[in-house]
C-alpha cells in the first residue's frame, strides 16, 4: 500500500498527538500498576448534614392552658415546658414548681391548682398526704416532706439525689436511696410522680 505523502506541518501534529497519548498512558499504567493508588470516586463525597439536636418529650399537666406532649431542645427547663403549653393558667399555683429544674425525657411537670378560695396548696404535715401527686424532679424539700415516712432528712436525700442524678425516670429510682426500702417505696407510690 502506497504511503500517502504528509506535509512537514501534519507529521509534527501527528508525532505531538502520539506523544501525548504515550505520556497518559503512561501515567494510567504506572497509577494501576502501584496498587496505593485509589481512583477517584465516581461521585464526589459529600458530608452528610449534622444531625438534628436531640429533644426531650415531656408531659405537661395540671393547672396549664394547653396540657399535653411537648417536644423540647436538651437543656430545657420547667420554665421552658410551662410557657410551651400556653403558661399556667389562672388558676395555677407556681410556688411550688421548681421553674428552674432541668427536663429530662419522659418527665411529666404538673403544675397544681390553688385550693378554693385562693388558698395555696400548702405541704401537708404529720404524715398525711398531699392533694396531688408530688413530682420527684421538681419538688422542694420541704414539699417531699410532707410525703408520708418522709422527713426532712430523707427529702434532702432525694434533693441531693436529683442534683447529682438529674430529673427522676421512675419512682423506682428511690430506692436507690438511702432510707427508703420496699416498704416506704410501695407506701409512696401513687402520691409521686418522676
């Protein structure tokens, strides 16, 4: 077969297009042949979004204007679950909410009612019960108390209990403390709440 004549111009275009597919061959082999090499991915990598802070769920009751299920940021406060449901209502009595305890998931915060006539509810004493159920995570020492078998040396107990721990889960959780065994634990149940 006859070569077909080439122009000095087309023979250096041909020898540079040569050249440069040795040289990225070249390039390919020896990146395949070293086996560190990774190629690069088929999509590029992307960070996934920071995942949402966690949240508390928490039950408000009582003497609220609109009680219910609240989903709250971690860190958040009575104070913060209170003006959630719409803020206490007008029959509500705060004196013996502990605005500033901090919310721990599946709390529930009850907020009494003033007793008729524009009574406090006041801690009960001499060993009987008070009105409503007495909110481990937010009552005062004084409020606890009030609780039948309790004095005041056993309150403080679970006062410094709940600041070393956080916010009660379960009644059960008192036995943990000291003072209070099956017996006063079964005796309390149903006249406080985690």
């Amino acid at each position: 077969m006859p070569a077909l004549p080439l122009s000095r111009r087309q023979a250096l275009v041909v020898a540079g297009a040569l050249a440069i597919v040795l040289v990225v061959a070249g390039k390919l082999l020896t990146n395949s042949g070293s086996g560190s090499a990774h190629p690069p991915p088929a999509f590029p990598v992307v960070a996934a979004p920071p995942a949402p802070p966690p949240r508390l769920v928490v039950d408000v009751a009582g003497a609220v204007r609109r009680p219910g299920l609240y989903r709250l940021p971690q860190g958040s406060r009575v104070a913060d679950a209170v003006a959630r449901a719409g803020g206490a209502s007008a029959k509500a009595s705060l004196d013996g909410v502990n605005l500033a305890a901090p919310l721990a998931d599946g709390e529930q915060v009850v907020v009494p009612a003033r007793i008729p006539g524009g009574q406090v509810p006041a801690a009960s004493s001499g060993g009987s019960a008070p009105a409503g159920p007495v909110s481990l995570s937010t009552a005062t020492a004084e409020q606890l108390d009030g609780l039948p078998g309790i004095g005041p040396v056993t309150a403080q107990k679970i006062v410094d209990y709940r600041t070393q721990h956080g916010a009660f889960h379960s009644v059960d959780e008192l036995d943990a403390i000291s003072g209070i065994g099956p017996a006063k634990l079964d005796q309390l149940r149903g006249l406080v709440v985690p």
